[in-house]
C-alpha cells in the first residue's frame, strides 16, 4: 500500500470516528437520564386500544379548534386533508377519513386530524383523540408513543412539554417521521412532522423535526391563553 493510499485511509477512519462521536453526542430525541430504545415491526403485535368516546357535532367543532391551525402554529393555514382518525393511525399514519360523518345521528368519535404543507416544505399534523377518562388515555399514550411496531423506530421522553414522548420512525411511505405524544386529563395529542428530504436519515433533520413538534406541541398547550410561540415557516 502507498504512503498516498494510507493517508487517506487513516483520514477516512477519522472521519468515521468524528461522525460516530457527533451522533453519540447530539441526539435530539433522548431526553437526559433516558435511554433510546430501538425497535423493529418484525413478530410485532399492538394490543387492545382504549376506543374514543362519542360525541355530537357541537363537541367536534371545539375539538378540532384546539387542534386548528391557530393554536397549532398561531397564524392561518390551510389544512390539505383533515377528518376522523383511528387509534391506529398512531402506528399506520393511516389518512384521516369524513366517513364517520354518517353517523352523526348517533353522535362522531372524539377522534380528529389536520395536515398542513408549511411553506418550509414539512409535512405537519396534528391528532387529538378524548377517551372515557384519564387513565384510558395514559394508556393509550403508553401504547401510541412504544417503538413497537414500528420500522426503524426509537422513543424517549420529550424535552417539552411536559410529560411528552418523542418518536421517530419510518413510516410506511419510506420516510423518517418525528412525532410528539401527549397526554391531558382524557385527551392525548400528537403532532406528527416530516421534514423534507425525510427518506434521508440525516442527524440534522431529525433535531430539526423533534424542535419542530415539541414547539407545536407547546403551542396547543398554550394556545388557549394566546401564548403562542412564533414558529417561522419559511
């Protein structure tokens, strides 16, 4: 081997070990003292959800203020898809559907979703589920926010808000996906974010999504005294 060929071995050994330190040291999505767990959807099975109460149309519209495009980001936007979602669209990313809309008679689940294209090019959305009571909905939480069943996924305990977890995983379009889960009394919400370039698994883009979803999460937290924080969208 030349002097030529092992200087840029040695080069590339440093470079390898220089980015194996960065990710060590800066991963967005682990909280302090927590540790990152992995998981793969190989002989994977999710067990029972809690089923969303029911409730009339004049409960759905103040439940899909809180999730509106004001006390997400604290400015209009217009949604391109919203509706009803399952509990499973937590591991699916299923589309939010109008279907249950026939059964407004009976009363809506307390079940529903936004997605936005912000001008920055990310995907956002933002789901909000009411359950029976509160331990339903820590439950379901515990559930939705596991990297079970889920590809090349991890979890930990957000920085903020509070109480919040943090999950990335590839979703079943091929891209990576941060979300934010959380829980308030018989609500849990997630913001969902996928930034551009997400089939990339890129260091950047991945802190770059969580700061994203934390803040939003923030926003809805705050957003019923108008405190919201400014996020810039372009």
């Amino acid at each position: 081997m030349s002097n030529d060929a092992r200087l840029r071995l040695a080069f590339l050994l440093l470079v390898l070990i220089a980015l194996a330190a960065y990710a060590v040291l800066q991963r967005p999505w682990e909280s302090d003292g927590e540790e990152v767990v992995a998981a793969s959807s190989s002989a994977c099975s999710v067990g029972a959800s809690p089923i969303p109460r029911t409730i009339s149309l004049s409960q759905l519209a103040r439940l899909r203020s809180e999730i509106s495009s004001q006390a997400v980001f604290g400015a209009d936007l217009d949604s391109y898809e919203e509706g009803f979602v399952g509990t499973a669209a937590a591991f699916s990313d299923a589309e939010p559907t109008m279907q249950p809309m026939g059964t407004s008679d009976e009363g809506v689940p307390a079940a529903y979703e936004y997605r936005w294209w912000t001008p920055s090019g990310h995907d956002v959305g933002a789901d909000v589920w009411v359950f029976d009571d509160s331990g339903s909905a820590k439950d379901f939480l515990t559930q939705a926010s596991s990297p079970r069943c889920r590809q090349a996924a991890t979890a930990a305990a957000a920085r903020f808000p509070d109480g919040g977890r943090n999950v990335e995983w590839r979703n079943p379009f091929g891209a990576m996906q941060q979300d934010l889960f959380f829980a308030r009394g018989p609500r849990v919400y997630r913001i969902v974010v996928v930034a551009p370039r997400a089939n990339e698994e890129s260091m950047p883009l991945r802190r770059e999504g969580f700061k994203l979803a934390n803040v939003l999460g923030g926003n809805l937290l705050r957003s019923k005294s108008g405190a919201t924080e400014s996020v810039a969208l372009n």
